[in-house]
C-alpha cells in the first residue's frame, strides 16, 4: 500500500505537465479570416518560401486547392452569405412591412365602407342622431293615445267612426316599415340619408292631411252643435211695421255710441 501511494504521489507531475497549450497559426489565422477579421492572404500558413519550394505549402495549399488563399470566403465579408443572408432578410423585412402597410390599409378601408353601408350601424350615424331621429320619434312611437289623445272624445269618436284613424294608422305602420327597411339594410350612407330624407317628407305630407282632417272633423262638431242649439231656441217674431226696421236702426246706433 505504501508503494503505491509512493507510486502515485511521482506520477502526479507527470500528468499534470502531461498537457500543454498548442498554439498554431494557420489555425488561429484560418479562424480569423472566416469570422471577422480583415481579408489578408499573406497571413495564410505555411507559405510558399522561396522559388516556391516550401514542401508544407505544397501539402496544403498547392496540390489540393492552390486557389483557396486567394479567395475571400469570410461570411462577413462584403459577398459573404451571412452578409447577403443579413441583405436578404433586411428586403424581406422591408416588403413585409409594405405587404403589412398595405393590408393594414386594406382592412381600414374596409372597415370604413362596412361602417358606412352596414344598417347594423346605422343608428351611430351623425345626421341620424342630431336630425333625422327627433324628426321621426312621432313615426316610431305612435300609438292611439297619442295620435288620439290630444284631439277630444268627440272628435276621436268622429274619427274612428268614419274610418279616418284606420287609414292613417295603416299609413303611418307603412312609413314606419320603409323607414325601418331603410335602417337596416346595407347600402352606402348617401342612399341611407336619401331615403330618410324622402321618407320625411311623406310623413311630413301625411301628418299635414291628418290635420286638415282632424281640423274639419272639429269644425263639423261644433257647426253642428251650434245647428241643433238654434233649432232647439224659440224664437218669437212679433208683427213687422214700415217702423220696425227704423227702430232697429236707431237701436245699433245707440248700442254703438253713434
């Protein structure tokens, strides 16, 4: 056992400067030129000596590729492949950016158009907002109480019974349709506002008629009633005299200050 420790604790040294760092520069040299260093072929290794007659140089370079140390074949060089790979991908990058640009303003002028013809959008539309919606609030809110309330028993009687309230109830639920239709289907913004301006004016009409008609229904009811009150007064009419028309007379000109 203590022979071999012995043994051992000798041979320490000998593995331990077994190792030595090898320094080559043909190597170092190779490496440098296909990596990042400037082109030299004077820094090729071994060389040719003098009258070429350097027996390494042969070995390496002249009988496999004498042609190698006059190539430059860095991949950084200025037509090495990294470059031309780093240029490649540059370009790619560059026409994907204006391939992404110009889908980009595709899908914006897409967008765009779908926001002007969807009728799904239609009631975010400005004009709407601010002008066609409160002109059209009586069309899409009707109902007997307000179409009929406002006017009177008398007169809503005279109305319905006469069939006037059928025929604009069915004339104002067909405006209402077509202003509905106009709403909801796609079409671009300037037929979209076409429609609501025509659609206007014939509720605009129609609700015109609709007051004449209530209007005369009113004045019916009330020349009628002041008819039956006259018929229902008795009137007394005493004998006429050539005296009675002066007497008359004098009368309205006393009664008016004259």
């Amino acid at each position: 056992m203590k022979k071999l420790i012995t043994l051992l604790v000798f041979c320490i040294p000998l593995f331990a400067f077994s190792q030595e760092e090898v320094y080559d520069k043909a190597i170092v040299h190779q490496e440098q030129r296909m990596v990042f260093l400037q082109w030299n072929q004077n820094e090729f290794d071994p060389k040719a000596g003098f009258l070429d007659l350097n027996p390494y140089y042969w070995l390496v370079w002249g009988l496999f590729d004498p042609n190698y140390h006059k190539t430059d074949l860095r991949p950084l060089s200025a037509t090495g492949p990294q470059t031309q790979r780093i240029a490649l991908v540059a370009a790619q990058s560059s026409t994907d950016n204006k391939y992404k640009l110009h889908s980009d303003t595709v899908r914006n002028t897409a967008l765009s158009n779908i926001a002007q013809t969807s009728g799904l959008l239609s009631d975010a539309d400005p004009l709407w907002l601010l002008y066609y919606h409160q002109q059209f609030v009586p069309l899409l809110n009707y109902s007997a109480a307000t179409i009929l309330g406002p006017l009177g028993t008398q007169v809503s009687a005279k109305l319905v019974s006469e069939g006037l309230y059928s025929w604009y109830t069915n004339q104002l639920s067909m405006l209402k349709e077509r202003l509905q239709g106009a709403r909801t289907t796609d079409m671009d913004r300037g037929s979209r506002i076409l429609a609501y301006y025509r659609l206007l004016k014939e509720y605009q009409v129609l609700a015109g008629v609709w007051a004449i008609r209530t209007a005369v229904a009113a004045k019916d009811i009330t020349m009628t009633g002041q008819l039956q009150q006259v018929q229902a007064t008795k009137m007394s009419y005493g004998a006429w005299t050539p005296n009675t028309d002066v007497q008359i007379a004098n009368r309205v000109l006393i009664e008016a200050g004259l």
